[in-house]
C-alpha cells in the first residue's frame, strides 16, 4: 500500500490555477474539493496506520476518492 497523500494539487498539478478559481466561484466545486480532501485523509490515516479500517472500508473509501477525482476532473476540463 501506498501512503501518499493524493493531494489534488498533485493529482492536477498544471490545473492548480483552475482548481483556485473553480473553488472560489462555484460552491458545488468547493464542497467537491472538501469532499475528496476529507476522503483522501481518512485512506491517508489508514495507509499511515494512525486510523485502522477493514480493507472493505478501506477500498470503499478508494472508490469514493476515484469518484470524486472524476468529478473534479470534468469540471477542470469544462472550464
């Protein structure tokens, strides 16, 4: 397992300007970012052994992050 942090900066690295202004004009995409950053912290706490979750929890987390990575994707792609 791998215990990088998945930030979305590190994930979109040439879109850090869109996700700004995406974030600050539109409240849906706020929370979208709220939603992957709380999502990513928890498999973070998993991965990193402070949080201990079945590999179920674990994997549905992942799935739930893929998701919302998706989401955001369309968004920075739209704008």
């Amino acid at each position: 397992m791998s215990n990088t942090p998945h930030t979305l900066h590190d994930e979109f690295p040439d879109h850090a300007q869109k996700l700004s202004a995406l974030k600050n004009s539109s409240a849906h995409f706020a929370q979208l970012l709220v939603d992957y950053d709380a999502v990513n912290a928890k498999i973070h706490r998993s991965e990193t052994r402070l949080d201990l979750l079945t590999d179920e929890e674990e994997e549905a987390l992942r799935r739930q992050r893929v998701h919302l990575k998706d989401h955001i994707w369309a968004h920075l792609k739209e704008a």
